[in-house]
C-alpha cells in the first residue's frame, strides 16, 4: 500500500506545465498537468492539497526542420530566451474518485535578440506577471480501493485569458530610436483565448517497487487570432500582412508522456520520453496568425522524496529531437510565391523542474 500511494505522488507530482524548451510558443497554461495533485492516499475521501512547480529553461539552439542552424551561434546571431515560470496549485478531494483543482502560474521571462533591435546591438525585453489560470475536475474512472494495480483517470478543463498577451518592452530600431510595442510571443504572459483542456492520467503496478505511468494532455483554442500585432511597436509589412503573420495566433497545444518509476524507501525514481508539439493546425477554428509550430522528444529523469505529508521532486528533462514544423503562414508564403517557406525556432538543450506538494488537511 505505501508503494502504491507513493507511486500515485510520483505519477501526479510530476506535473509540469506545458511549456516547451524554446521560441516555439507553448506556455505555461494554469498548471496544465500531468495528473492532479490529489492523490495522497487512495482511500481519500477528502482533503486540501498544494502543489508548487517551478521550472527553467534556456533556448538559444535554432532548429529548420530538424536541422539545427549552428552558424547561429557561431555567428552570435541567435535568440537567448531565459523562461522560468512557478505553477501554484490547489487541488481539493471531494472523494476516492472525484476531485477539482485550480492551478495559477507566475511567470518571468527574458530575450535577447539583434533582430528585433536594428540589427546592430544586442538588446534584451521582458515579461513578467500571472499567466493563464486553469480550472479542471479530474475522476478515477474505476474505484481505487479496489483497483490497486491498474487505473485510468480522466480530467476535463477550462483554460482561462488571464495572462497578459499584449505585454510591452522597449525595442531599439537600426538608428537607435526606442519604440515600445508587444514583446515576442514566445514570452507573451497569456496567448490570449479561453480555451478547453482534456488529459488522461494511467498508472499500472508491475511489482512492489516498479510501476508503468502514463500521460496525456490537450489544450484547444478555438480563438484564431489574438490581434497582437507582431511588428514590435511598428507598421507590418505588407507581405507580414499577406501571409497572415501581422497578428499572433492562439495555438493549440498537447503533452504526451510515458515511463516507469522505481521505488525504494522514500524515495521514487522515475524515467520516460516527454513529447511536446504546438500543431500546424487547431482541432478547432482557424490556423492562421503568426505562430512557431514544432516539437520536441525529451528524455526525462527525475526523482521524488516523500514525507510524511509532503513530497519534494526535481526532474530534468533532455532533448534528444527537435523539429520546427511549417505554419499555415510558411504554407501561404510557399503558395504565393512558390518558392518553399519555413521558418526557424529556439530550443533549449533541457529544462529543470523542481518542485512540491503537501497536504494541508
């Protein structure tokens, strides 16, 4: 029974927002999790629980396809985006099988760029503040009193437009003028729609101290644009326009991860693949809009200490394939112009996650 709770805690306890290692625009979505934080004990019937994720990455790696763009770097001409974010949580039991969270996302970005500043010097914009709040309710879709070794849980969820996504720095244009306008998506604090979530949640004990988890998440947007301009306190270019890249879009995005966990007294020690992707096209509504769709295959090592009431974890995981997909708009510069488009994006190497959940009552 102890393997068992602490393997729940390792599955939820590594929940970490939806947030990919780069330029491409996945961001911190309320705590879009990999299972609540709910599951102390499975014969809860109820209880209070906090959860704190915190997370950070360095992007500076240029990806075309799966091509990294290497004379980037050499060239000191690649964007640097330094993200950290803190995911607070709370998730009330209602009972064994019901519970509801609400998870709210602090975060602080930084980027450092040439482009977006004349061309000439090197200068940095910032954001910081609350990103997009999430509410969702999650249930066991079997008893877990009574299925001990197998069981799947399923949460639905509302993503809420409470990050800022119009946030504004200062920019440097090539006569040294200073403008001010919307700072890049990437580090917008919101991506500005009110979108739907849906994650499934699975755990499978093998032994008294192995145990398989799996994860799955979604957030769609039906919102196409956000109406950001994307010209950095200037006038959109006339092919900006006629692509479609003038304004931001409001993408989609999904999480998948799977591994197994190893326990041995208090402490959990996990390890899978993370898979992370802003799609070309939305489930729902329009794909047109600036936007950075990608993806990325990480391997994910991490490792959980439990107390009595409380759990402390860290993991890190490592990219082992990146891939900046063609967006809608790269498609309707290929067609206008018929020449092959595709844009580029930052990655990081890796990310660190560390992070805790305690029960409060």
């Amino acid at each position: 029974m102890k393997y068992f709770i602490v393997l729940l805690i390792a599955l939820s306890c590594t929940y970490q927002q939806v947030h990919s290692q780069g330029c491409v625009a996945i961001r911190g979505a309320g705590g879009a999790s990999c299972g609540p934080l709910n599951q102390m004990s499975h014969i809860d019937t109820s209880g209070l629980f906090f959860s704190a994720n915190t997370r950070y990455f360095k992007s500076f790696r240029h990806f075309v396809g799966t091509e990294e763009q290497k004379q980037r770097v050499a060239q000191g001409t690649e964007v640097i985006n330094h993200a950290f974010s803190m995911d607070l949580g709370i998730t009330k039991i209602i009972n064994k099988r019901w519970s509801m969270s609400v998870y709210v996302p602090i975060i602080a970005n930084s980027r450092s760029s040439l482009y977006e500043h004349g061309g000439t010097a090197r200068h940095e914009t910032h954001s910081f503040g609350l990103g997009d709040i999430r509410l969702a309710g999650y249930v066991w879709l079997t008893d877990p009193s009574r299925f001990r070794r197998f069981n799947l849980q399923a949460g639905l969820g509302i993503k809420l437009a409470t990050g800022d996504y119009r946030y504004t720095d200062r920019f440097y244009t090539s006569t040294g003028t200073r403008v001010v306008g919307p700072v890049d998506q990437s580090i917008q604090l919101g991506d500005g729609g009110t979108g739907v979530t849906a994650e499934l949640n699975l755990y499978h004990r093998l032994s008294p101290r192995t145990g398989l988890y799996g994860n799955f998440y979604y957030l769609i947007n039906p919102r196409e644009q956000n109406g950001v301009s994307t010209a950095r306190g200037g006038t959109p270019a006339a092919t900006a326009v006629a692509y479609t890249t003038d304004v931001m879009s409001v993408p989609d995005q999904y999480l998948i991860r799977a591994g197994m966990n190893y326990h041995l007294g208090n402490w959990t020690v996990s390890g899978g693949l993370r898979f992370e992707c802003i799609p070309v096209n939305d489930l729902f509504g329009g794909s047109e809009g600036f936007r950075r769709p990608g993806r990325i295959l990480t391997v994910e090592p991490g490792i959980t200490y439990m107390f009595r009431k409380m759990n402390l974890y860290a993991y890190v995981p490592v990219a082992v394939m990146r891939d900046r997909t063609q967006s809608v708009p790269d498609q309707i510069r290929t067609n206008l112009t018929g020449v092959y488009a595709k844009g580029d994006a930052a990655f990081a190497d890796y990310s660190v996650n560390i992070g805790l959940s305690m029960r409060l009552h």
